[in-house]
C-alpha cells in the first residue's frame, strides 16, 4: 500500500499480512487508522491495536476500507480494550 494523501487517509483498514506481529493485529480484522503525516512519509500506519493503544506499522500490512455509516458510528462507540 503506497502512503496515502493527506485529503485521503484511511480512518479504517483491514490487516492483510500480520507475520511480524500476531500478538497485536489479528488477520483480516477491522482496524482504526490515526493520521499521523510523518509515519505516512515513512510508508507507516498509525493503527489502534489489540492492546486498545496506537502503534506505528508497516502500512503494507493493510488495507484501506471504507465502512457504511451504521457500522463507522458502532466502531466508534465500542472500542476495542
């Protein structure tokens, strides 16, 4: 995934390669995505992981989505511990 602009960075993303980290992002799962311009220049993601706290990854390891507004607001409510 090349870094992407700032008019369009993801506010969610999917894990597509978690290798490096299984302990902290499970495959396949729904992620928020924090701006963070400086680690977008360096090809990283700033994503809040299974430990509820953000941490900067390879932003390869992930997909940008886009989520329906019901599903955005639920996301938003529950966060993950």
């Amino acid at each position: 995934m090349t870094a992407p602009t700032a008019a369009s960075r993801p506010e969610f993303v999917v894990c597509i390669d978690n290798a490096d980290y299984p302990a902290s992002l499970e495959l396949h799962k729904i992620y928020r995505a924090l701006r963070d311009d400086q680690a977008a220049d360096a090809g990283d993601l700033r994503v809040i992981d299974e430990s509820g706290e953000d941490y900067l990854y390879p932003a390869a390891g992930f997909v940008a989505i886009s989520v329906p507004e019901r599903v955005r607001s639920s996301l938003h409510r529950h966060p993950r511990p």
